[in-house]
C-alpha cells in the first residue's frame, strides 16, 4: 500500500516539475524569449504605430495541451506584436500613450521570480518597504506630509475610486443625507471618476458641472458662486475635484484657488493628476501646480508620466483614518495601524489583498537612473507639443489654447462641412498608421488630438507626424 502511494508521488512529481524547469532548459527559454524582446525593440523606429485588424482567434485558443515554442512565439510576434496600437511606438501620440522602460520589464520579472507578498509588511518587509519608498517619494514631489498614506494602484481608476471613497466617508455623505450633498467638476473631468462614483454609491450625490474659462480651466469665480448659491439652498457642498492635466486638452485647473474655496466651505479636495502629475518635476510647469499640495486626495499615474508599463497608478490621501473607515477590515484594529510601528499594510490602503509587486518596476528604474532623466524626458515632452503646435499651423491646421502640458487639438478650417472633412483626415491618418492620434469632440467641434508622453517620442515623431499629415491632407484637398 505505502509502496503504491510513493510510486503515485514520483509519478505526479516528475510530471508537476515540468513547471520547474532546470537551469539549463530556463537558460533556453529565456533566450529564445529575450531575443523575441530585442526583435521587438529593435524595430519600433521605423515600424508604423498603428495596423488596424482582428486578430485570428484560434491561434490564442488553449485546448490544454502543450504546443512548440516556435508556434507561441510565432503568434507573439506575428500577431499580437502586429495589430492595434503599438504602445511601446513612440508615434503612440493618440489618447495617453503609455511607457513600458526597459527596467520596470527588469524589475516585473524579478518581481514574478521572486513572488514576494507585497500586501502585508510581515509577508515581505523588503517589498512592503519598497512600496513605502516611492509613496514617500511622491509625497515629497506633490508636497504632501510623511504621515499621508498611499496605494501603488492598477492604474488611476482604482486610485481615483480609493480617493472618492475616502471623501464619502471623511464627508459621512451615505449617512448624511446623499441626495442633498454636493460635488463639483468641470465637463472635462475623467470618465473614471464618473464610474467611481457609481461604484461607490455617490452617483446620487447632486452634480455640479463648474463652468471653465477660454482655456478649458475650472473657473473658480462661477465654484464658489456655485456653492453659495447650494448652501442658501440647505444643500450640503461636499466635494471638489479638479483636475491637474485634463485628457482632452492639457488644462491644469487652478489648484490653489480650488483649494482656498475647499477650505473654506470644508469640501473634500480630490485631484485627479492621472495624466499631467509628473510634470510637476518640471520646471517650466511646476508653476502650474501649485496648491496641489493643499489636496486631501490626489491621483497619479506612473504608468503615464514616468513612462512605466501599463499596470501602476498611485492614490495619496492625507487622512489616514478615513481611508481606513472603508478599506481596513475591523474597526478596532484599525487604532493599533495607525499609532503602530510597522509600516502600513498596503492591503489596508486598497480594495486588493493580494497584489502584484508593482514597486518593484517603479523603484527599480529610479533606483537605477536617479530622477534627472525622467525631468529631462519630461521637459522635452512639453517642448515637443510647442514644436509641433508651431509647424502645424503652417500646414494651414487651426490650433486649441495653448495647453498648461502636452495635449493639444487641432482642426482643417473648412468653410463647410468641417466636422465631416475633419473626421476623414483622422480616418486616412488611422489607414496610414505610420504614427497614430486620436479624435475627441469640443464644443461640437470634431477635433485631432496630439497627446505627447512616449518616452520614445522625440523631434523625428513630431517630424514624421507632421509629414503624415500633410500627405493625407493633399488626398483631401
Ligand atoms: C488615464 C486617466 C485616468 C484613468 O487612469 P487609468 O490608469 O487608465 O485607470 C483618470 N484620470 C485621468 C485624467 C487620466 O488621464
């Protein structure tokens, strides 16, 4: 009987150590998988960022049976690498492009390797530390206090949602009577933070869509009528949020007037700095944010502004107690957190227990190039948007207000049917794919947007974009 069972048991293992490869077989796989990398990499400049397609889904279709390497790696790089956006292109210059730098690949692989459990300081001191590190780090860049709490997010969704539903609670807006709370935003705020107030249950809250001025900025005069005008209504003004780089446009609303109005009404400041934050590194726009630092919650996004893979966004909040009210499990234990002399369980600060390591691929990067490149890529960045708004108008384009960042839009006047030409061009541009924008709609203009924030966008995209331009435009006119 025990022989039967030992025989099982060298059976399933010699079988279940397929997933343990020896050195040698690990040594060839990651070859073939590196040199699958280098291929990749070494032909972004001069690839076309965008191929539209389907893919063929049957070369995706598991059916549980192992297939050659040279099959998966086929699919990899004739496929998956082929179609949609390239994200990694630096003609990625639709939406916000994202990054993908080298060491933040480094750093998710050591990551997976080492599988430590980031969520929990006694799990993995070291990841949980290393999490710590770049919160304490983007406190000091946004100019938040040490005793802020944070979250190494997804991605600015979940952050912005861990942000409002600390405001709901500091605010005791579900208890409070909801239907007479108020928030406030201009029309260009996220959608995201439109579906975390669903989420969250604030989307019977009264909405106040805050007027902006000439250059798509919260007017901040029309806010506080706004909310005078709520409390001679026995209404209860609740919340703000601004934003600090708005996506269609690259507005910074004026933080520090914003914060002043919440002060002095007790709203709950939310800024959502998804996209614009990092700039703030800058100096030609740290100007521009000052008053971000008066916040009770902010957002940002790693995976935008310091050209991370996508997969890292980042919530601080100043009041640690509200964002335990929702996100720690017991109500009595949370006084021993937050006088304890452990770190913070990142698990504390978020809707996830168990996370990937993501601090991993921010502090590897910083820890390996210092912060001097990121500024440098950064500034190059808000001159680039100011380079191409400059030739584009040569090509006869008209241009949106200048941009606080490194979002801008722009138009082919037509005396008529403007909106109709103006989507054909972008359509012709999507066939060309040598770089790729993308469209938005403001104030029922139909308008091309430029969205600059690759790491590998630099003077020949712009230049190359230029061109892509203006020879779909000979095609129109
Ligand atoms: C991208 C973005 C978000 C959403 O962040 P994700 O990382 O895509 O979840 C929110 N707000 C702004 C301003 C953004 O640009």
């Amino acid at each position: 009987m025990g022989n039967a069972i030992e025989d099982r048991l060298l059976e399933l293992e010699a079988l279940a150590k397929k997933l343990s490869p020896p050195a040698g077989e690990r040594g060839d796989v990651f070859k073939e998988y590196h040199s699958l990398s280098e291929r990749f990499l070494e032909d972004l400049e001069d690839k076309n960022t965008f191929q539209e397609g389907i893919s063929d889904s049957d070369i995706y279709t598991i059916d549980g049976k192992p297939e050659s390497l040279e099959t998966t790696i086929s699919t990899i790089e004739n496929d998956l690498f082929q179609k949609g956006i390239n994200a990694a292109s630096g003609g990625h210059l639709g939406y916000i492009p994202g990054g993908g730098i080298y060491m933040s690949a480094i750093g998710d692989y050591l990551a997976a390797i080492s599988n430590a459990y980031s969520g929990v300081y006694y799990a993995s001191p070291g990841a949980v530390e290393m999490e710590h590190a770049c919160l304490n780090w983007l406190k000091s860049i946004f100019g938040f206090p040490a005793t802020a709490v944070g979250n190494l997010t997804s991605g600015g969704s979940i952050a912005n949602m861990i942000g409002l539903a600390s405001a709901r609670d500091y605010q005791n807006i579900l208890e409070n009577g909801i239907q007479k709370s108020v928030v406030y935003f201009t029309e260009q705020i996220h959608h995201s933070v439109k579906k975390s107030l669903r989420i969250l249950g604030l989307h019977q809250m009264i909405v106040r869509i805050v007027p902006m001025d000439g250059e798509n900025r919260m007017d901040v005069r029309q806010l506080r009528d706004l909310i005078q005008n709520d409390i001679e209504n026995q209404l209860t003004p609740s919340i703000v949020i601004a934003s600090a780089g708005t996506t269609d446009t690259g507005a910074v609303d004026p933080l520090d007037a914003v914060a002043d109005i919440a002060e002095s009404f007790n709203l709950w400041m939310h800024v959502d700095a998804a996209y614009g934050g990092f700039f703030i590194l800058t100096d030609t726009a740290k100007e521009k944010f000052k008053g971000i630092e008066r916040a009770d919650s902010l957002v940002c996004d790693p995976h935008k502004g310091m050209f991370l893979p996508y997969g890292i966004g980042c919530v601080l909040i100043k009041n640690a107690e509200a964002v335990f009210e929702s996100h720690k499990v017991s109500a009595n234990y949370m006084q021993d957190a937050v006088d304890a002399v452990l770190p913070i369980d990142p698990a504390d600060v978020s809707p996830e227990l168990t996370k990937h390591f993501r601090a991993f691929r921010m502090w590897l990067p910083l820890k390996t190039y210092g912060i001097e490149p990121f500024k440098s890529a950064l500034e190059e960045k808000l001159l680039l948007t100011e380079y191409f708004r400059e030739n584009v108008v040569d090509l006869g384009f008209e241009i949106g207000p200048k941009p606080d960042l490194s979002v801008t839009y722009f138009w082919y006047p037509q005396p008529e049917n403007e909106n109709d030409f103006n989507q054909k061009l972008m359509k012709l541009c999507h066939q060309d794919g040598r770089v790729f924008l993308s469209s938005s709609k403001i104030d029922n203009r139909f308008v091309i947007r430029l969205a600059v924030l690759s790491f590998r966008t630099h003077k020949s995209e712009i230049d190359k974009t230029l061109r892509m331009l203006s020879d779909n435009l000979e095609k129109l006119i």
